[in-house]
C-alpha cells in the first residue's frame, strides 16, 4: 500500500457530470495493472472522512502521468470535480487485484455506464500485446457515454444505449450474446452496475466463456481492514470475500450472483 500526494495536471469535465483527472504519478503509472483502483482523499469543507475509490483509467509509464474518470455522485466526488491544475491530490494505491489477459483468445470489454472507469487502461494493455479486442460499451444515454474516441484507437467499439440515442436500443447483452453466439474462443471482461455484471455472467456460462467481472461494491478502508466490502462467493473454505482486498477483479463464476 502505498500513501502519496500527486500533482494535478489536468481535471477536465467530459460528460455531463463526469470528469477526467490527470495526475502525476510516476512510480504509481509503472505499478499499476488494469482492474486495479485508487483511493483518493476528498478536500473541503464538508469533505468525507474516508476516501473514495477509482479505477485506474489510464497509466502512461512514459510520462508518469495517471487518470482516473468519474462521475459526481456525492459530496467527495463534487469536491474531486472542483480540485484545479496545480492541486494536490492524496492518493493511495495501486490497491486490489487486477484482470488476466487470457492470451490467445478474441477480447470482449464490456463496460456498462461509470463501469468503463477501469477498462480504458485494460483495452490499451490488450491492445499492446497486438491481439484484438471488441469494445462493449452501454449506458441509459448517449451523453453517459464518455472518452469514446479514446476507446476508438483500442478495438472495435459497439455500442448501446437505453433511450438509442447512441448505438442499437438496447441493453449490452443484446450485441454481446450475438457476438458470443459467432465467436467460440472468446474471453469476457467486465465492469459496471451489479445487474448488467449478473447478465454479463450468465452469458459467459451459457457460452462456456471465461468470464472476469470488476465489483464496485461501496467500500471503506480500501484495503482488507475494516472488512465493509464483502461479497458472497462459492467457495468451501470462507463464504464471503472482501471486493477491495480479493477484488475488485472475481471469475464470474465464483461470484453468489
Ligand atoms: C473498486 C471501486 C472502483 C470504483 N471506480 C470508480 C470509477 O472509476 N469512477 C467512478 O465514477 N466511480 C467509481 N467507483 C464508485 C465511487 O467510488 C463512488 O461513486 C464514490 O465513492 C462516491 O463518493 P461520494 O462522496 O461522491 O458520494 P457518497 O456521498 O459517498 O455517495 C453518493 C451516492 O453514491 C452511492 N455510492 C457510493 N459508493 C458507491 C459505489 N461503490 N457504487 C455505487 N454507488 C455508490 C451512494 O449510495 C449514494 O447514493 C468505484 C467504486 C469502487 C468500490
């Protein structure tokens, strides 16, 4: 674990709602893997005690430049989307675990609504080991739909929304199931809202495909002390693991749904 204050290059609003924040963190962008989060200190008057969990966006080892997106969503996160070039921001991380690249396979992301966050940074990972990944991205309107242009330059991006303002009408299990139906040697990862990850799941073992799934369940501590993130798994030995610590990256399969 590790505690540091990085230097805000960039906090740029890209969605209604939704920002893009740019930091420097060298030793944080050569550490961190896809799936992996951050918990970042909210400042201000009225500020949250604890911190606040993000996916890691993007790392650039290069520059040492890392990203997180969010959306406001409370209090911590309204004070995160007022924080300016030149702030600092305490940042604890890389924390928990991180998705596999299962080499060999076709690469389906699926990201549904704040769910893209982390598959950024999973999509370029793929998209070095020059394999191909399909992009899955849904959320209720066109407008949720943030850094698409970004997702561009990494796969094949298909898109979906709620009300069809964007992509087909519908929601992502519709083109994910029909692209499963066509491709059998597919591996599935994916992030968003507890029922899309459900539905998301079912598809994976309906087409006997390795399914990885990153759980955002509302968490503490961030780091397997103060035990608030538990998640119910079939497993002999223990019957709940805790998302911030085992997590946030679970098979599929593995997971009480
Ligand atoms: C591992 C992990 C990674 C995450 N990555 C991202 C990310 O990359 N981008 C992003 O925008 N958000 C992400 N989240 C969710 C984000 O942490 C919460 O939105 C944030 O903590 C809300 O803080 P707040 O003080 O603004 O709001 P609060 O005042 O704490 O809450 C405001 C509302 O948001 C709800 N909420 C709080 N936490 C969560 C949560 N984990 N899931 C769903 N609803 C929640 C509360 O119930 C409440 O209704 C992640 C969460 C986890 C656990």
């Amino acid at each position: 674990m590790k505690n540091f204050k990085a230097k805000i290059i960039e906090n740029k609003q890209v969605a209604p709602q939704i920002y893009n924040l740019k930091f420097e963190a060298p030793k944080l962008a050569a550490e961190a893997k896809p799936g992996q989060f951050v918990e970042a200190l909210c400042k201000g008057s009225g500020a949250p005690f604890l911190r606040r969990p993000f996916g890691v966006h993007m790392a650039d080892t290069k520059s040492g430049v890392c990203e997180i997106l969010f959306r406001i969503a409370g209090r911590g996160t309204e004070l995160l989307s007022q924080m300016s070039a030149g702030d600092f921001l305490d940042i604890t991380g890389p924390l928990g675990n991180d998705f596999e690249i299962n080499k060999g396979k076709k690469h389906f992301i699926a990201g549904g609504g704040m769910g893209i966050a982390p598959l950024l940074f999973l999509a370029k990972a793929i998209w070095q080991t020059g394999e191909q990944a399909k992009i899955f991205l849904a959320a209720k309107t066109a407008a949720d739909i943030a850094r698409l242009d970004i997702f561009k330059n990494f796969g094949e991006v298909i898109l979906s929304t709620e009300d069809g303002s964007l992509g087909e009408k519908c929601l992502i299990d519709t083109p994910l199931e029909r692209a499963l139906k066509t491709e059998q040697n597919a591996a599935l990862y994916a992030c968003g809202p507890r029922p899309m990850l459900r539905c998301v799941a079912e598809l994976g073992a309906k087409y006997q495909t390795p399914t990885q799934v990153s759980l955002e369940e509302k968490m503490a501590c961030g780091m397997g002390v103060c035990q608030g993130c538990p998640v119910e798994v079939k497993n002999k030995d223990t019957k709940y693991k805790m998302v911030c610590k085992d997590g946030p990256v679970f098979n599929a399969e593995d997971i009480v749904w």
